[in-house]
C-alpha cells in the first residue's frame, strides 16, 4: 500500500490558489492509481508546525536517554513529522512564491525535519523518494525573463530537498497566476492560462507515471 505524504502552504483557499488546486488534481490522479492507499495530509497555512527552538534543534543532537524532559517535548512535534516524511513513498508539496522564496510555515516544516545523521547527512532516511514540488508564482521567472535572478524558490528547494535531503524532486511551475488580477499583466493573460493548463496536465501525467514507477 503506498502512501503519499500531501504538504499544502499556499494562504489562499481551495481554488483560489494554483498550488492547492493542481497539488488536489494530482492527488485526485494519485489516489486513482492507489485506491488502497494512504494519504498523510498537512495543511501549513492552517495549521502551522512550531518553528524551531533552541531546546527542539539541541535534542536532534541528544541520545534519546539524555534528553532532558523539555527536549523530549519540544522533539516529539520533530520526531512525528520526521517520521511522516521517511514512511512516504512519495510526496506532494505546494510551494507558491512568498516575495522570491518559500513561505515561511514550509521554512519551519523544513527546519523540524532537517536532522543532520537522520534525514540529511551521508545515507539520508528518506534518500530516493520522489518528491513533486508545484511551485505556482504571481510573475515569471523563467529564463530569459527580467527577474530570473529573482527565483529562490526552485534553486532553494533543489539544495534543500534534493542534495540535502537526497529525494528525487520535480517540479510543477503554474506562473503569472496574478495576470489576471492585475491590470498591467493582461497581455500576460493567454500565457497565465497557457502554464495554468499545462500544470494540470502535468499533474495527472506525472501522478500516473509515478505509481508506474513506484509499482514496477
Ligand atoms: C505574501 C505573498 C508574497 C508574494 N510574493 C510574490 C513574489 O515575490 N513573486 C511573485 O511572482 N508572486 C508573489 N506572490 C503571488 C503568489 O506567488 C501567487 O499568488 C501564487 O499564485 C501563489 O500560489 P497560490 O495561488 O497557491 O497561493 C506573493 C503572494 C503572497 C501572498
């Protein structure tokens, strides 16, 4: 039975956000392909995990036996979301564009599961399990665009969860999501809906082409 661990961050709801909506559609695809399976699901912007303490990060570095009673409390929150990420067989994260980089409930989701000799480190606990990333934006950052230098979203997350965490990441990029909200992006409009199509489309493929994989 494979398990799919589901980690939305966008602020907006439902369908007002591209992330949650084409991360719904390839999870609609997913759990298709995966009728027995499980889904973890975690909702950031609704539910927030803890940023990190001094006390929760010191205990990562603590025999479970020497921690003192508030480490093994503030590690406890670390240890299940910890734990979520090394039984999926694969993940799904939404990661819309917060002023260039992630938003910051992903960055404390990210600070609680990184754990240097576990999860990060020579033999990363969950080395090899693919991860989809759709990483919606209001602009374009693609190459050749004005603010190509400006996207700390996929080259954060390439290091992050790719060579840090040692998972297999792909990405989903639905951009220019506010050409139709914002007056001087309406000649943007048919390319916004051109990505937004192409991201729905890539959600499904790539949902059917990863239970093939994980299946084979
Ligand atoms: C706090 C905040 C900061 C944002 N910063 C940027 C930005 O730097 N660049 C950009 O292209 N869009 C930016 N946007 C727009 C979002 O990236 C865009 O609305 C995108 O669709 C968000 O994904 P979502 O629809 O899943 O929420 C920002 C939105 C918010 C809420």
């Amino acid at each position: 039975m494979a398990t799919l661990l589901h980690i939305d961050s966008s602020v907006l709801p439902g369908e007002a956000s591209s992330s949650r909506s084409v991360a719904a559609a390839f999870r609609t695809a997913w759990e298709e392909q995966h009728p027995e399976g499980t889904v973890i699901y975690r909702d950031l912007a609704a539910d927030p995990v803890p940023h990190i303490t001094a006390v929760a990060w010191s205990a990562g570095y603590v025999a479970p036996a020497e921690r003192t009673p508030e480490q093994s409390a503030a590690f406890a929150a670390r240890e299940m979301l910890m734990e979520e990420l090394e039984q999926a067989d694969a993940i799904l994260i939404g990661a819309p564009m917060h002023n260039y980089s992630i938003p910051s409930s992903l960055k404390a989701w990210l600070d609680n599961v990184l754990l240097l000799g576990r999860t990060a480190g020579e033999n990363p606990s969950a080395q090899g399990t693919p991860v989809i990333v759709v990483a919606s934006r209001g602009g374009s950052y693609a190459p050749g665009t004005p603010r190509e230098g400006f996207e700390f979203v996929q080259n954060y997350l390439e290091a992050v969860l790719g060579r840090t965490l040692g998972l297999d990441l792909d990405f989903i990029v639905p951009e220019l999501t506010m050409a139709p909200r914002n007056p001087a992006m309406s000649q943007l409009v048919p390319l916004y809906e051109a990505s937004r199509k192409r991201a729905f489309e890539d959600a499904a493929a790539k949902a059917k082409e990863l239970a093939e994989r994980l299946a084979a």
